[in-house]
C-alpha cells in the first residue's frame, strides 16, 4: 500500500455514494498532518471509514508504523447510513493491505489518540 510504503499521506478518509454504493475517497491528509486533523475532517452526523499511519516509537526506542482502519458511525448519523457502512466494511477491509488494527467508534473518545496508542503497544 503507497500510504505505508511510500509514507505519501498521512491518513485517507472513505465515503459511500449512496446512489451508486461505491466507496470513494473523501479526504486525504498529507505528510505533514496529524491524527487531530484526521478527527477534525470526519463529520459529526454521517458515517465514514479512514485509514491513518501511526507512527511510534516503541519503549526499546524503536521507530515504527502501523496502519489503523477505522469505521467511523456517530449516533447522529442516519440509520441507513449506518447499515450500509456495517454491511459495506469487509469488503473494502479486503481490498486493504497492511491494516494492523481496527477500530469502530461512534464518538471521538472511542477513537482518541490514547486509544490509537494503547493499541499500538
């Protein structure tokens, strides 16, 4: 996957037309962004997916990477909406390589970077 090889974006968020039920980039974050900037561009009443490369260092002062999928579904976001992320997830989960961790949250505690780090360990 370019995003964990190549380290060209920091995270990619996913949106499913409702009409032609394809999943379709919403959002890329660059380089230089970070995981606030990822939460801060997932909205607040509609489901959404999102890739995001974490990067560490591990307590043996390690640098290393890992790939979080997240299956963002806010209780504000219409029920439709969220049955067709539910039933729509494994399958863009397959065509995904590299995915180390995943994460489903329905609010932004759900989802904090103590959450992303504590997973990562």
């Amino acid at each position: 996957m370019e995003m964990k090889w190549k380290k060209v974006h920091r995270y990619i968020v996913f949106k499913i037309d409702e009409e032609s039920r394809l999943v379709t980039v919403d959002k890329v974050g660059g380089p230089g962004e970070n995981y606030d900037d990822l939460a801060a561009s997932l909205p607040k009443d509609d489901c959404r997916y999102a890739v995001f490369d974490f990067d560490f260092v591990t307590v043996d002062n390690c640098r290393k990477s890992k790939l979080f999928f997240i299956a963002w579904s806010p209780s504000e976001s219409r029920i439709r909406a969220k049955i067709l992320y539910a039933t729509s997830k494994a399958g863009l989960r397959r065509v995904l390589d590299g995915i180390s961790y995943e994460l489903q949250a329905t609010d932004p505690t759900e989802m904090g970077m103590d959450v992303i780090k504590d997973r990562a360990k």
